[in-house]
C-alpha cells in the first residue's frame, strides 16, 4: 500500500530547477492525501502566483512522475493553486500532455528539456564553486585542488548533489574522475581556477538570492517559515 510518508520521500527527490533545491524543503506541497485504492492527490503552491509557467510546469510535472513510479499507485493528480496559469497547467497534466498541451504555439517541450539542462549546469557550477571555496580557506593551493578526483571530494550534501548533476548531465563520475568540471565535462585547470570562481560565484549568488526571494515570499504570503535548507545541511 502506497503510505503519505512515501509520496513525500518521492516529491523531496524533485527539484525546483532554478533554486536546484527539493519542492519539499521548499515547501512547495501544501498537500499530499492518499486513499486505500492507492489514489494520490497532491497540491502545490509556488510563492507567488506570477513563478514564470515553465517552471511551474516543469516542478508539477516533475512531481506527476515521481509519484507515479511509485508501487501500488493506481491515479495520480498534481494541483498547481494560486497561479496565473494554473488552469492550463492543470488541465494539461490531467489530460497527460506535456507544456505545449498547455500553452501551444509558446514554445516546444524541447525547449523546456534545454532549460532544465541549462539550470543543472547553473547547479554545478554553484555546488563546486562552494566545494572549491572551501578546500582553497583551508589552505589547498589551485594545483592541490584541480588535481583532486571524484573519489577525493568530501561527504557532504554538496558533493553528493554533485555527483547526482553530473549523471543527469552526463559527466562521468567515476572514482579517478576529475572533481572539478566546467559544464561541458572539461576538467578545471588550475591556471584557470581563480577566473573560474568569479564567475561561479555570480551564479551561486543568483540562486542563492532567488532562493532566499522564495522563502519571503511564502513566509510572508502563507505564514510559512523556512531555513535555508543548504544551511541547514551544513
């Protein structure tokens, strides 16, 4: 039998792909409710009801997957409330169909496969630029650091989504990988290192902010209040 306790763990594996943090620690599902004929019914809520609609499709969606993967689900419904766009969203997911049976002629479902790739390259680069930061306080030079391998990086939540980006991505992970990466695989070299984190901190800060942004807004809107749940993790 399908418990609440394990749709849970299923939507807390997807992310909001441009904060690259769980729907759940988010707390963008208000609801989860689950009937004896395995029947799951989950309501989100964004924290504001202008969130740009392909990402908004792309968590419910996401979430729509997650949940039907599970054994012993017989149907399931993901609600979008409180947004500009719910209906069509809603509508769409009912109806099985991807963003264009929701918005034809806007934009293709491919394109939304390239956004969500661009923003696990964001992801990446923000996660190692932490990694990275904190090897070099603790007295690592550049060369010590790039010559570093997957199987050097250390445990940590950081690392560990690391090495989950870089499979959805396609970039090797194995042991004597290296451990740092620009987005296109190419290992970071160590006379490039110091450019390299400039600009990764830009990125990190842009999710940092926008996320922070997020928490307000529910805080303020609902009542909800959140830790950062990369604080927390750390």
């Amino acid at each position: 039998m399908t418990t609440r306790e394990r749709v849970l763990a299923a939507l807390d594996c997807v992310i909001d792909p441009e904060l690259d943090q769980s729907i759940t620690s988010l707390r963008f599902v208000s609801s989860v409710e689950v009937d004896s004929a395995g029947d799951v019914d989950v309501v989100m809520r964004l924290p504001t009801p202008q969130c740009a609609p392909n990402f908004a499709f792309l968590m419910a969606a996401d979430a729509r997957e997650a949940v039907r993967r599970l054994p012993g689900v017989h149907r399931v419904s993901v609600k979008l409330e409180d947004h500009y766009t719910g209906d069509e969203i809603n509508a769409a997911l009912q109806r099985g169909e991807g963003f264009t049976g929701a918005f034809p002629g806007e934009t293709e479902d491919d394109d939304l496969d390239a956004l969500r790739e661009l923003f696990r390259r964001k992801a990446l680069v923000a996660r190692q630029s932490r990694l990275c930061e904190a090897l070099l306080a603790d007295g690592e030079t550049p060369e010590e650091v790039t010559a570093r391998r997957v199987a050097d990086l250390p445990d940590g939540p950081d690392a560990r989504r690391c090495l989950e980006l870089r499979a959805e991505l396609g970039i090797s992970s194995e042991d004597d990988s290296p451990a740092f990466v620009l987005p296109d695989g190419e290992p970071v070299a160590a006379r490039d290192l110091r450019r390299w984190l400039r600009t990764a901190r830009l990125v990190r800060m842009s999710l940092e902010v926008n996320g922070g942004i997020c928490r307000s807004l529910l805080q303020f809107r609902h009542g909800l209040a959140i830790d950062d749940p990369e604080e927390v993790a750390r």
